[in-house]
C-alpha cells in the first residue's frame, strides 16, 4: 500500500476512490495496528509530504481511537493498551509531538487531534507522564507555531467528554494552568498564541477547582482574562467573554468580589462593541448570569423545603437590570433585514437575555420594558417597531400573570394590528408574540372577544409570507393547545372556529405551488388542531380523514415523475407530514375510524411498497400502522399478512437503525392490539428479536425495547410463549449480569438501567403468561429474586424501574398463592424496598398503589404459608 497516495484519495472529489482509501486505511488497521500506527504517524511527522498528506494521516490516527458506540470505543482503547508494544507506543507518542514543531500548522493541528485521542486513554491510566510537562515546556520555550499548537492540544485533551479522561485531569491542574495563563498573558505577543491560550483555558475551567478555591491563584487567572477582555483584538476579546461566560457558570458562588470590581462594567462595554462576535459574547454573559440564579432560586427552594443548605444568591441580574435591560433593548433594534431564521445575530442574542431577563427578576423590568415599547411602537423607522413588538413578547415568562394580563388586554388589539405592517419582519415579530403570549399567559386571552380576531391574523400572516410561517404556525399550536379544554370534553374555546381554521389550513397546503416549508408547517398546526379537538369536531375530523387520504393518494404515482434529489426530498417531506396528520386523526377518532380502515391500510401498503431505501417515510408509517392497530385491535388481524413483510424487513435493517427502531417498538402495539391473533408471526418476530440482541453491531439502545418487547409477546399470546420461554429466560438472566462500574461513563449508567426495566417488563409478561402453568415457571424463579435483589440494593434506580420491580414482585406473589415461595418473599431487602417507594412523595400514584399492591401480595403469601404449616 502506498501510504501517501491511499491518505491522498480520502479526500479525493471522487466518491468511489474515497469510500476506496477509507477501505484500505481500515483494512490495514485490522491487519496490524501497530504497523499502521507507526505508518501513519511517520508520514504525520514528514516534513517532505504534502501538507494535506500530513492532515490526512492525522485524522485517520484520531479516527482510529474514535467510536460513538461505548463498547466499541473500550474495544479499540484495549487494543491499544493490550495489542500495542511499548516500543511501538513509544515511538508513535514522539512522533505526535515532533509533529507539534512543524511549521506546517495543519500537521500540528492534526497532531494535536491525534495527542489528545491517546491522552483519553493514557491520562486516567498513568501512562504517558511526560506529555503534560512537555507541553508546558513546549508553551514556554517554544517558537510561536510548537506554543500555538500545543496549547490547542490542551484544549483538545480538555473538551474531550470522556469521563475517566475528565477525573483523571484535575491531578494535573497545575501543568494545565502553567501553560495557559503563560501564553494567555497581555506579555503575549502573538496573537495567535494568546487566543489559542485563552480558548484552552476556557475548556480547562473544570479541572482548575482547586487552583480557583485559592484566592491568590484567582485573582492572577481572572486579572489574565479581563485584561485580555481588552486586548484589541476581536478574536480574543470574543474568546475572553465567552471565558468568563463559563466561569460564571462554573464559580457563581466566587464571582460576587469581581462583578463588583470589573466585571460589570466590562461586560456592559462588552455588550455596546461594535464588533457583534464581541458584544454577543458579552450579552451571553448575562445569560448566564441569569440562568445560574434562575437555577439556584430553584435549588434554594428545594433546600429550604428539605432543610437543607442554601447556595449563595448574590442578584447580579436584579442589581444590574437598570443597566443592563436598556442596552439589551437597544440592541433588539439592530437586526439584519437579510438574515435566515437559523442565523444568530446579535439582535437575537439580545431578545435571548431579556427572555432569561424576565424570567429572573420578574416583574421589576416590566416598567422600563413597557417605556421602550410605547415610544417605539409607532416609529417610522420598522427595526425599531420590529424591537418593540419584539421585547413585549419577550417578557411574557417571568412577571407575574396577575401583572401581565391588563397589560395583555390592552396591548392585544395593537399586537394584532401590527400583524398588518407592511414590513415582514415586524409581522413575523408580532407573529411570535402572540405565539409567546398564547404559550405563556392564554388566561388573559378571552375568547368571545378575542379568538376570532386573533386567529384571523394568524392565518392572514400564514398566507402572506412564507417567511412568517414558523411564528403564525407557532402561535397557531399554541392556540389550540391551551383552548382546548379537559380531555374527552363535547365543546372548547376552538369549537366555533374548528371548520373554518381546517379549511384554511387545507388552502394554505392545497397544490404543489404552496411553499413546501410552509405547506410542512400548516400541517403540524392540523396535527395540533385534530389532537386538541373536542368532541362536537369530530365529524369534521372524519371528513378531513378523507381529504388527507386522497392527497395521500396522489402523491403514489409522483413516485414516478421523480427526476432529481430535491424533487425527492419534497415528496417526501410531503409525504411524512400528510401521514402525520392521518397518525393524529387515527389517534383522536380511536375505535370510530374503523370505515376507513381499508382505505388507511391500502394507502399506506403502497408508500411502503414504492419508498426507496433510507427514505424517512416509513417511520411515520409505521407509527400510522401502530396507531390503526391500537384504534381496531383485533380486527387490525385482516392486515396482517399484506404487512407483515414490511414488518419483518425493518425488523432485519440494521443498517437504518431508526426503522429497526421503529419496527420493534410496533412488535409491541401489535402483538397488544391482536392478543392471541398475533401468535402465527409471533416466530418470525421472535427470531428477528433475538438476532439482534445478539448482534454486536446493534445498538445498546434497542436491547432495553427488545426485552420488553418479549413482555408484550407473552401477555398477548399467554400459554403459548412457552415456546419461547426457555430462550428468554437465558436472555434475561445474561442480561441481568451487566452492571455498571466504578468509573462508569453517564451513558453506561443510563443504559443498564433501562435495561434493567427491560427485564423487569419481559418477567412481568411472562410471568402474567404461564400463570395458568405455574409449575413452568419454577426453574426461573431464583433468577427472578436474584436480579430483583441486585435492583434493590443499586441506588441508581428510576421511577419506572421500581414501579416495573414492584409489579414482578406482586405478579410472582399472585401465581405462587399458596406461600411456595414465601421465604423469598421474607427478606429484608423486599420489605425496605416496598416499604421505601409507598413512602416516597416523590413518585406518581401509580407507582405508590403498585408497592400497595405488591406488598398485599406479599402479606398474602407470607400468611398462606404460615397457614399451610399449621394445618
């Protein structure tokens, strides 16, 4: 293999010889990793080869060390702790840092990459001690371009999420901090060194707890930063802001000595730049800040109610709202008439932190807010309007509603009016408004005098500019959401405008010229407005059953006139929203959408049969599918054999993970609908589900689905999972033996207890299955106590998992009546555990009356088998 021309071709602008190189790279990587590691990370090191050779070579030493999956990535770690020799390691650790002296900035950058890739692994296992202080050596002595790159290697080790990595790094706090504030000082001559400093500064903040308990080290790191606040450099000054961004985030309960000193006013500068990365960096300061006392106001509360110890509140936010507030709404007025909705620009950032503003300090900035809106709202120059409107809407979550609502009432009408201004950006803005009025504070809507004209100008905005489309549809959502009443209600607020909002949501969607993000968004308002729909509405439901269907439809044969990517997505797009909104009409009709259940299922069949591969469609129908099941239950049985092909592919695609998601979470709705009608493609479903656990290259995700998958199997087709029995049981209990270790990351943590859930619901199903033969059941019982006792001393349990225990406790109990197993059910570890969830106040209902029903099960059992040794 020629190395340099394979490294070359990845990235050719040819598909075919890059998916080839890729091949190569990683065939030579299964064949001999030592090799390959040292092949690479030569020609990183080369001087002579091409400079995008060199970054080649560097991404694919990172990629090597990468994988989303947790169990691949201790695979490919144990690769090289256990299948590298220590020469080799040697060697290709000296060559990455070689590489950091190149003049070549994107070799060093690659090799920072690389560096930071085996740090992952060396850092937490004491391995490889002499890469920190030769980095900070390297920040000290080196030339511009070897400090550059080595503080970014810093910064990469810091950003990186693994969680032993993370732990492992607060040893080494001091070398971190050494080389940092060295190059982030005003001594700093190159500025290109000071922001690679500063920007791995900030990543390393976590680490550096014990460097900032110290008041000395503090003071000389935060002097560092605010100096560099005013480097004249605008790429600094950004990283600077953003540095103390996370440090009020990070160190809130040290910050009140600074806020007073230099913070404050720096930040206020910060927020006036005239260079917008600067000023909304600074303006995210103030985010926060707010979003820290928002939170610990929260904590607090939580405290006091418990006893417990309170977190400093200093009221920065409430302090500095005079100052603050002003300059955020003048800043609201600055936006750019050409940015895109994803585009975030300063006026946004400003409209961000006096939402958080509100929030915080409640009612108090109303005053200086409502000042600014009633000098603006009439202003000939629209940025000014549009900030108006804007900054009303934005302080509609905080104050107290009581406050708001006379304010809402009067200022309402106006907001609705200036849904006619003739500029589009002021529409959108009051658009959004009302939507954030709506969401917020609906009680001060009154709908005899305000819904009609309300929703008027929404949909009077939804058809004048595509641009307005996500507010007014928004606003839309809002509306329907909070007026439409308790669940299973005859009429709502929405009810006298029901028919005639559907028929302008069926205009605004109605041809193939409407705008397809338009035409997307109304038919997420029809999913909101068929959801929320009260019961005087439902004919009009079943007719729009008919309207979607026949658009449906017609889009079968479009598959046909197909002649490009775009046309493809658009149908497509079409497509998902159109099933989406049958998913909700099936949904809201339940039972009384059996007359067009034929209709649905042939519809349906044909997308599935004319989609291509990796198209998104099917999920949607699928979840169609699952609902129809739900809504006719047994009689879903007629569709079966006509569906179960689609049912069985996506349940084999493990290359569309998604669908095979989707798939098996349908095994569930109809194996549940059909009950005993489902056991002749119970096998098929069995064997599919059982492969894929035990494929490794499927995702830990869909293992916890599977396992209560099987639960859902056994109750729908009773005695008969006996069949399979025997193989779950053996899934189960080598399932139950995964555990999470000491230093297990966040991920692990989650998994094993979603599995665990799993388990729970797969022996709850059986259980419930073979209680008419119990004796089956027998050989399986001390498996059932021993992951129930593995659950109860593990303090990391959800709801949801107790609640499942509690129930296979109570189950078990149930089939065994006569105390068989009652010197299970007398361990200490079954009483505290029932004992704890009917006590905690915490839980919901449901799960304090099933430990009330697990612990009579238990009393029953325990007493049945004192009875029967007495007799």
């Amino acid at each position: 293999m020629d190395v340099s021309q394979v490294l070359e071709s990845t990235f050719s602008p040819v598909a075919s010889a890059r998916q080839n190189a890729e091949q190569q790279l990683s065939q030579a990587a299964e064949l001999n990793f030592s090799t390959y590691l040292i092949t690479l990370a030569q020609e990183l090191a080369n001087e002579k080869a091409q400079p995008g050779v060199r970054q080649a070579a560097g991404i694919a030493l990172k990629n090597a060390f990468s994988a989303r999956e947790y169990t691949r990535l201790r695979e490919i770690q144990s690769r090289w702790l256990q299948g590298v020799d220590v020469n080799t390691k040697k060697s290709v650790r000296e060559l990455a840092l070689q590489t950091l002296a190149s003049k070549d900035t994107r070799a060093g950058q690659a090799a920072a990459q690389f560096i930071s890739s085996i740090a992952a692994i060396d850092i937490p296992r004491n391995q490889w001690q002499e890469l920190m202080p030769a980095l900070v050596e390297n920040v000290g002595e080196g030339a511009d371009h070897l400090k550059q790159a080595s503080l970014q290697t810093i910064g990469y080790i810091c950003e990186a999420e693994d969680q032993d990595l993370r732990d492992s790094l607060v040893q080494h706090s001091n070398a971190i901090l050494t080389a940092v504030v060295q190059g982030a000082r005003k001594e700093e001559s190159n500025k290109d060194v000071r922001l690679a400093a500063i920007n791995s500064l900030s990543d390393s903040l976590e680490f550096v707890r014990t460097n900032f308990d110290s008041e000395g080290e503090r003071n000389y790191i935060m002097q560092v930063i605010c100096e560099a606040t005013q480097s004249g450099d605008n790429r600094i000054e950004a990283s600077s802001y953003g540095c103390l961004n996370r440090i009020m985030g990070l160190y809130y309960d040290k910050m009140k000595f600074y806020m007073e000193k230099a913070l404050f006013g720096l930040t206020i500068m910060g927020m006036k730049n005239q260079e917008e990365d600067v000023a909304k960096l600074a303006i995210e300061f103030w985010c926060t800040v707010c979003e820290e006392e928002i939170a610990i106001e929260d904590d607090n509360a939580m405290a006091a109610a418990e006893g417990s110890e309170l977190r400093p509140f200093f009221k920065f936010a409430r302090i500095a709202f005079r100052e603050v507030v002003p300059v955020l709404l003048h800043l609201l007025a600055q936006q750019d008439e050409d940015a895109s909705d994803e585009d975030y620009n300063i006026s946004r950032a400003a409209y961000q932190c006096l939402q958080l503003y509100a929030q915080t300090v409640g009612g108090e900035l109303v005053q200086t807010v409502l000042g600014f809106v009633e000098v603006n709202l009439r202003h000939a120059d629209w940025h000014f309007r549009d900030a108006a409107v804007s900054a009303f809407g934005a302080i509609m979550e905080g104050p107290d509603e009581k406050m708001l609502q006379p304010l809402i009432k009067q200022g309402l009408p106006v907001l609705i009016g200036m849904m006619d201004d003739p500029v589009v950006q002021v529409k959108d803005s009051a658009a959004f408004a009302l939507g954030r009025i709506c969401e917020n504070v609906s009680e001060s809507i009154d709908p005899q005098e305000h819904l009609r004209p309300l929703i008027g100008a929404l949909f009077g905005g939804l058809s004048s500019s595509p641009k307005m489309a996500g507010s007014c549809c928004w606003a839309l959502m809002n509306l329907a959401e909070r007026f439409s009443g308790d669940p299973g209600c005859q009429e709502n607020p929405m009810s006298p405008h029901f028919q005639e909002s559907i028929q302008r949501l069926l205009a605004v969607t109605e041809g193939t010229e409407a705008d397809n993000q338009l035409r997307m968004a109304a038919y997420e308002v029809l999913n909101a407005f068929v959801t929320n729909a009260a019961n005087d509405s439902l004919p009009i439901v079943a007719k729009l059953s008919e309207v979607i269907l026949e658009r449906l439809e017609k889009t079968i044969p479009m598959q046909q006139q197909i002649v490009s990517v775009e046309d493809r997505i658009t149908l497509e797009e079409i497509q998902t929203s159109l099933t989406s909104v049958l998913l909700a009409i099936v949904q809201r009709l339940e039972g009384e959408i059996k007359p067009a259940a034929d209709r649905i299922m042939n519809v349906l069949l044909q997308i599935l049969s004319s989609v291509g591969s990796k198209s998104s469609v099917p999920d949607t129908v699928f979840a169609a599918v699952g609902a129809l099941a739900n809504a006719l239950e047994e009689d879903f049985a007629k569709y079966m054999n006509s569906f179960s092909p689609f049912l069985y592919n996506a349940l084999g695609n493990r290359e569309e993970p998604g669908l095979c998601a989707m798939a098996i979470g349908l095994v569930s709705d109809i194996t549940r609908a059909l009950g005993q009608l489902s056991q002749p493609y119970c096998d098929t479903f069995m064997n599919y589900l059982l492969q894929n656990l035990s494929d490794k290259s499927v995702s830990n995700q869909f293992r916890p689905a599977i396992l209560q998958t099987f639960g859902d199997i056994a109750q729908a087709i009773g005695p008969h999972f006996e069949t399979y029995l025997s193989v779950v049981a053996q899934v189960l209990q080598t399932a139950a033996t995964v555990t999470m270790g000491e230093n297990a990351a966040f991920e692990m943590f989650d998994y094993v207890i979603s599995l665990r859930e799993g388990i729970m619901d797969a022996w709850s199903g059986a259980i419930l299955a073979m209680k008419t033969k119990p004796q089956i059941l027998m050989s399986y019982v001390e498996s059932v106590f021993s992951i129930l006792s593995v659950i109860a001393q593990d303090p990391n349990r959800s709801e949801a998992l107790i609640r499942s225990a509690m129930g296979v406790i109570g189950d078990l109990a149930d089939t065994f009546p006569n105390g068989e197993y009652a010197n299970y059910y007398r361990a200490e570890w079954i009483t505290h555990m029932i004992k704890e969830t009917k006590s905690n106040r915490e839980f919901q209902g449901r799960t304090i009356e099933t430990a009330r029903w697990a612990r009579e099960q238990v009393k029953r059992q325990t007493g049945n088998a004192q009875a029967a040794q007495m007799s």
